[in-house]
C-alpha cells in the first residue's frame, strides 16, 4: 500500500490508487467476514504453543531478500477466530 510519504512526492499516484480502492470498497459493500465459533486446538500437527480461542490474535510473517538487485519483500497475515483479517 502507498504510505503516507508518497502523498507530496507522487500525488497523482496516490489520488489513482484512493479511487481504485474507493471503486473495490463500493463494488464490494455487500461482502463481509464472517466469525463461526472457534473449535480451538492447537494448530495442524499440535504445532502452536497455546490453543485457538476467539481471543487469540495469530500473525504469520514471510520475508524474501531480493536476489541479484531485486527487492526485498514481505508479507504479513494475521488470524483472529480462525479467519484472516
């Protein structure tokens, strides 16, 4: 996502992509994220330290040095319930 840096160094960018995004938020007002309830555990293969509950906050993280001059990149998603958000 653009930060807020970008606004003064490339506005029309910036007023680009708030429309984009505006015109998804209106093309999409009917969806929503639905919570069932959590059936707690503690992950695929017993992996996670604590059991699932829906006041547990999961934040997966995933990074990758770019090769041969190319970026670096990275990538978060954090699960509440049992669904990302």
């Amino acid at each position: 996502m653009v930060g807020y840096r970008h606004v003064t160094k490339c506005p029309r960018r910036v007023l680009s992509l708030s429309r984009h995004t505006l015109g998804y938020l209106s093309a999409t007002a009917d969806m929503s994220l639905a919570y069932n309830r959590c059936e707690g555990g503690f992950g695929s293969g017993g992996s996670l330290a604590f059991q699932r509950n829906m006041l547990t906050l999961e934040v997966f993280s995933d990074a990758a040095m770019g090769a041969q001059c190319q970026r670096g990149h990275q990538g978060l998603v954090a699960v509440y319930g049992g669904s990302p958000v």
